[in-house]
C-alpha cells in the first residue's frame, strides 16, 4: 500500500490527499452505507429486469420476436457509427460464407 492509499479499499485513480481517509469507526459505517446502498440497487435493479422480462413477453404474446427485439434495443443504444460498422461487417461476413 502507497503513501496515497491509507486505509483500505480500492484506489480508483484519484488523489487521495484532497479527502482525509475517515477514522475507523466512520470508515465501518462508510463501508456499510456503500454496501447497503448497493443492495438496494441490486434489489431495484432485479425488478426492472423483471419488468423488462414482462414486457418481452407482452410483445411475444402478440407476436413479435423477443430475440429480434433485444437486437433492435442493442442496436438504438449504440453509436450511429459504430452501428452502420457493426452492420457492414456483417454484411461481408454473411458474402465470405455464402450467407447472400
């Protein structure tokens, strides 16, 4: 452990000089607010995914593709140009093996 790093935990890269590393007791109770907020993310997190699992399955009771959904979601949360890439690529991947 550095000079920069007292205490424990991760150092994320940044100066640690700024902020005094919390006392013992303040760091247990610093850790515990860390962890239990995280768990509540995690519970949150379960029931949307949850939610999104139903509306999958919403879309396929009435017949669409949750397979080519998923698809089209991954594909809206890329970057236009990195799309038109990933599709070109295919396009020349689907030639090289005789997928015309």
């Amino acid at each position: 452990m550095s000079e920069k790093e007292p205490g424990i935990g991760h150092n994320s890269g940044k100066d640690n000089a700024a902020k005094p590393f919390p006392k013992q007791g303040e760091q247990d109770a610093r850790l515990r607010s860390f962890i239990e907020r995280i768990e509540r993310l995690e519970g949150e997190k379960s029931e949307l995914a949850e939610d999104i699992k139903e509306v999958y399955g919403e879309a396929k009771a009435i017949g669409y593709d949750p397979k080519i959904m998923r698809k089209i979601v991954r594909m809206r949360k890329m970057d236009v140009e990195k799309r038109q890439e990933e599709e070109a690529l295919i396009v020349v991947y689907k030639g090289a093996v005789g997928l015309d």
